[in-house]
C-alpha cells in the first residue's frame, strides 16, 4: 500500500518551486485547504486522510496535510498535478 503525501504548499501560487510549490503555475491556486486537496483527491478516485496539525518543513504556521492511499498506478507527479487540476476547477 502506497501513501503520497500531499502538502498544500504544493499546489499554491503564492509559493515558489524553491518554497515547495511543485506545479506550474497556471495550475496553481492561492492558499489551497486540506479539505479542497482531500475532495480533489476523491474526485481523482483516490481515498484521501486529513491531517490537520501537521506542518509543512518549510512553513511556520501549520496548514495540515492529506495522505492519498492506494495510489501506486501513478507517479506523484502526475497524482499532484491532477489534484492541482481538480482544485483548480472545484474553485470556478
């Protein structure tokens, strides 16, 4: 069983790639939740765990986390990047 770790800091367009941001910017979303991630995860088809006292290493205030299982068929490129997608639109 695969666990990928998804931390906001990934997908926000106020944090650059040497902060931790790990998409492009286009897409990007300013300061996303760990509960939009978690949805986005779902929607991907993902079963997906917040937790919310976790803080990212390179940030001070504590955002939390969301832990994807079972997401072996995909690399966590792809998996961020289509979270990304997902929270991208769950905004519009």
């Amino acid at each position: 069983m695969v666990e990928n770790v998804i931390w906001p800091a990934y997908l926000d367009a106020e944090v650059s790639r040497s902060a931790g941001r790990r998409v492009p910017l286009d897409l990007a979303v300013p300061e996303p939740t760990v509960d939009e991630i978690a949805a986005a995860a779902q929607q991907v088809g993902y079963d997906a765990v917040i937790e919310r006292e976790r803080t990212y290493p390179r940030e001070y205030e504590p955002r939390g986390r969301v832990l994807v299982k079972d997401a072996d068929d995909a690399s966590k490129n792809d998996l961020v990047q289509a979270i990304a997608a997902y929270v991208t639109a769950l905004r519009e």
